[in-house]
C-alpha cells in the first residue's frame, strides 16, 4: 500500500474503529465537511482529468448523473486499490442549466462567464457519491438541489469576485454558498452538503451501518 496522501499516524491512531476512512479528493470543502463533523478522515486524491473525461462523455450524450456517478466511482476505486481494508470515498459533481453541463472555470474570467450564464435562472447541482472497498463499489447515493439566481448586477458581480478572488476557481459552480456566493441568490432548494459537493448525511448513514460510527 503506497498512497499518495496517507493521512498522518496521528489521524490513523484517532480512527473511531481498525477500518479507515479515506477521501479520493483534494478538495478542502470536502475534507473541511468531515472534520467539522469530527470525523477523522485520511487524504488521497485519485488526481482524475475530469475535464476531459466530462468533454469525452458529454461528446457521446452521457447524461449528467451518469457523468457524475461515473466520475465518483472512479475515483473512489482508484484509489481504493491502494488501501487494503479502508473504506475509500469518491465523490464528483455536476452542474447543469438547460441541460449544458458547466466545466470548472480555469481563471477568474471564466468564473464571471459562468456566473453571468446562470443570473436569473435556474440550475441544478448533481453531487454523487461512492464508496469502495478493496477495488470494489460496496455503497453509491446520488442527491440533486435546485438553485435559483437573482438578477444580481454587473456592478454588484464585479464586486463580488473581486471579494471572493480565486477561492471560486474550486468548485464548477463559481460560487460559495457557505460564504459569499449565497448573496448570489433569491432560491434554493436541497440539502446544503449536496450543494457543497457531498451529501454528507447519506454517507454519515452508511459509516454507521458498517460500524465505523457509533449508531
């Protein structure tokens, strides 16, 4: 076993039984989601071109959930045949308005296209999740929210990007609901882990099925 990532022995030793948890991303949102709820977690991004896998999938209509779902599922087995015995976790998510699916913006320029496409509509934010166990899916929860945009201004975008910097290069949405970003909005409807990227309380459910937390 050679992560890339492995979480430090102090992490490991905390762990709450033998079986540990690890996360097949390096988003901070997400690992930031765990230890807020106490749970230690290790780190090992499966480091997937997203990207041009989406562009690759979107070229043969794959739907948006099945991109997503795909995309979790890779991650979460990749990395999973490094780790014998953990439980590893991928996760992706996918924004679609209209049916055209965003990629994550690569600069600041992109971000204000992006949000400039989605003021005064609607989209939906698609956040699968997947876990593994040496090599193999064993659980998989796909949820969705709704999010409406107010008709925010120019003035007022120009503003908050120039608040926000390039924190909003993180994520495919451009946004941040847990700070800034939920200015952005006059609507929203699902579950606030769902719209950071990771229905939390679904796999929180499912660490307690297999014992990892107490029930």
């Amino acid at each position: 076993m050679s992560p890339t990532t492995a979480p430090s022995a102090e992490a490991m030793s905390s762990l709450p039984v033998a079986r540990a948890v690890v996360l097949a991303s390096g988003s901070t949102t997400r690992r930031a989601m765990f230890e807020a709820a106490g749970i230690p977690i290790g780190i090992d991004p499966a480091h997937v071109d997203e990207a041009e896998l989406k562009r690759s999938m979107l070229a043969d209509a794959v739907p948006p959930r099945d991109i997503a779902d795909f995309l979790a599922e890779l991650k979460a087995v990749r990395v999973s045949n490094r780790w014998n015995g953990a439980l590893v976790i991928g996760a992706d998510q996918v924004l679609v308005q209209n049916g055209v699916v965003f990629d994550k913006p690569a600069d600041l320029d992109h971000a204000r296209a992006h949000l400039q496409a989605l003021r005064g509509r609607r989209h939906e934010l698609i956040s699968a999740v997947v876990i593994a166990e040496n090599g193999a899916v064993v659980w998989r929860h796909m949820a969705t929210a709704k999010l409406e945009m107010r008709p925010f201004s120019d003035q007022f975008l120009d503003a908050y990007l120039a608040a926000a910097g390039e924190r909003v290069l993180a994520s495919v949405s451009a946004y941040q609901v847990e700070g800034l970003g939920l200015q952005l909005f006059n609507r929203i409807e699902g579950d606030h882990f769902t719209i950071l990227g990771l229905p939390l309380l679904a796999v929180l459910d499912y660490l307690r099925l297999r014992g990892v937390l107490a029930s």
